[in-house]
C-alpha cells in the first residue's frame, strides 16, 4: 500500500440500524450490556490512549438508528459511552402540519449527530424517491447532522447488470448541490435481512465505484474522505473479510445490531481488521 493510502483519514463506523425494533426498557437494557461489554474492551481503552497522545480518537465511530421514542431513553442511557444516534429517517422540514414526521431539528436538538436517509426499506415500503432523499440530505445538513445515504440494487437489477447504473442516479440525485460532510451506505437490496451477504470482492467493486463517481459529481477530496460502509446481512464472522477490503469503511448492520454481544463482535472485528490494516502502511 502507498503513503497516499486514504484507510488513516476515513472513520470507520460500526452503525446499527434497530429498524422497527425495542421498546424504551428493551433499549435501556441494550445500552447496559453493551456499557458492560465496553468497559472490558481493549479497543475503547485503545481508543482513550489514542485520544490521550493527540491522535484520531475517533477513527472508529459507534452508531445507533433507533426508533425516535426511544430517544429520550438512549440519551440518558448512553451518558459518557462513546456511542453516537441518531433517526432512521427524518422529514425535510423542521416543524408544521406534518402529522407523523420526524424533525430533523428536533432530532439534533436532543442529541442525535446522524440522520439514516433513504434506506431502502423507505424507499420500497413508504415510496421514497431520490429527489425525496436529496430534500432529506439538505434538511440534515441544515439541522446539523451528518445523512447517511443509503443505496443499492435489488436483485433483478445486479442481475440485469444495472448495478453501477442504479446506484450512479441514486448517488447523483441525492447529492446534487452537497458540499457538506456525507456517509454512503452501500446496500444492495438482495443482501439485507436474506442472510446473502455480498462477497468482500462484489462489495468492494460497488465501493470503489462509489468513490470514483464521488469524484466526479463532487471532487476527489470528497471522494478520498468520505466513510462508505457496507449493509446487507453483515455478521461477526463475515465483517473480517470485507472490513479487509480498501474501500469499505464499516458496517450499517440491522439483525446483528439487535443483540449487543453481536453487536459488540462486529465492532472488534473491524476495530481488529483497522489496527491491521493501519500496521501494514
Ligand atoms: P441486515 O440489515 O443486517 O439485517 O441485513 C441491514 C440494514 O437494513 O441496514
């Protein structure tokens, strides 16, 4: 690997998506055991020592999507764990005759740093468009969180050979205009809760395809510092050999997000698979 490696400057995120899952107390009770599993972990306390010496502290970012009447409970549960939240979707307007909509102000106002935006769940079950996802963009961006877009072939598309395709319009419409910090999350539809993960290498050609339209629509800066994580199916044992993979910088979990000891695995193997990618350079 070249000095000009980009791997140091991305952060790398573990994110889970709890989708529509876990009452208040169910929450509470993640956040015990995942502060228990925490606190005897070599990574965080690698992590505060990194922070001690002045380097990145925050190179790998814990993240939780969580149902919205749940936040008041992760706010308080989280305290001082170095876990960040946010909406798994919001609207592009801050306050009105909405009925049912998430504020994406109200959502920063309590503590959430990240927005989910066009999961592909919203956009096959509840109709969401790209031009919907680019409104959404600009309405996280302007409430002070960062989106984390979500795209991704289904099936029929990959294997129509639509792939680059489909997620080059979803990527270009979405992102139109953006010159704020973003997160991509790659996730073809085919892969999410069916238990097929993509392979580290099927994976990392859509992630490096990404990255050089970053490049283009936006600029090769944004391109080389933009985290894109991989989605679909992704487990403790099958996070090792994608998290390999140069262009993938993390995981957006849903299944295994749901349990905290699996949680916490995925977590180690990408924080174990950063620190032996980073001694390599
Ligand atoms: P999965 O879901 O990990 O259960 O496949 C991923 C997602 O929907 O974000």
């Amino acid at each position: 690997m070249s000095g000009e490696t980009p791997i140091l400057k991305r952060i790398k995120y573990c994110a889970g998506n709890w989708k529509l899952n876990k009452t208040p107390d169910e929450t509470k009770a993640f956040i015990e055991e995942f502060r228990k599993l925490l606190s005897s972990d070599f990574s965080l306390n690698h992590n505060e020592s990194l922070k001690d010496n002045g380097a990145a502290a925050d190179q790998l970012k814990t993240l939780i999507f969580f149902l919205v009447y749940n936040l008041v409970t992760l706010h308080d549960s989280i305290g001082d764990l170095p876990i960040e939240f946010g909406p798994q979707n919001i609207y592009y307007e801050n306050s009105g005759a909405f009925t049912g909509e998430i504020s994406p102000s109200a959502a920063k106002s309590i503590g959430s740093t990240y927005a989910l935006i066009g999961h592909s769940e919203r956009r096959t079950l509840f109709n969401e468009t790209d031009e919907d996802c680019h409104k959404k963009v600009q309405a996280a961006i302007a409430a002070g969180l960062t989106p984390m877009l979500c795209i991704g072939e289904s099936l029929a598309q990959r294997e129509s050979n639509q792939t680059q395709e489909v997620v080059l319009k979803q990527l270009k419409v979405a992102l139109m205009g953006i010159t704020s910090e973003f997160v991509v999350a790659y996730e073809p539809v085919w892969a999410i809760g069916t238990g097929k993960v993509a392979t580290p290498e099927q994976a990392e050609d859509v992630h490096k395809f990404i990255r050089e339209q970053l490049g283009k629509i936006i600029s090769s800066k944004v391109a080389e510092s933009t985290s894109i994580l991989y989605g679909g199916s992704v487990k403790a044992d099958n996070a090792k050999g994608l998290a390999e993979k140069p262009n993938i910088d993390g995981f957006l979990i849903g299944g295994a997000s749901l349990n905290p000891a699996d949680f916490y695995k995925v977590r180690g193997n990408l924080f174990k698979t950063q620190r032996a990618n980073e001694s390599k350079i």
